[in-house]
C-alpha cells in the first residue's frame, strides 16, 4: 500500500465531510485535474514555494512586466 501524504490524508477528512449534493461536483472537479498534470518545471516552482521559498509577486508586478514587452 502506498504511503499517504498529509495533504492526502486532509483530502479525504474533506470529502468526507462534503455534503451529498457536493460530492458530484467534487467528483467532477477532481476528474478533469486528471487532465490538468503539471509539467517537471510547474511541479519544482510548486515544491519550491510549499517549502517556504521562491519569489512572491503580486499581480501588478506580473502585469507591468506584461506591458513592459509591448
């Protein structure tokens, strides 16, 4: 059996505790995540910031470095 993570362990006190109409629209949302796989550069940037690190950038920052290449 594989070992669960925390965030997997949290994830089924969860859905355990949905009431039933939410269950359908859980189940779907987590159906189309399977769709949805980060690639290995989204999936380190994503290790990177669970373990405290990484850059923080708001979204002005982002938009003005959008509009500074135009």
């Amino acid at each position: 059996m594989l070992t669960q993570t925390v965030e997997r362990q949290e994830l089924h006190q969860v859905i355990d505790t949905l009431p039933d109409d939410r269950v359908g629209v859980t189940l779907d949302f987590v159906r189309n995540l399977r769709n949805e796989i980060p690639n290995a550069e989204t999936r380190e940037a994503m290790a990177e910031l669970r373990a405290g690190k990484g850059e923080r950038v708001t979204i002005d920052q982002i938009m003005a470095e959008l509009n500074a290449e135009n």
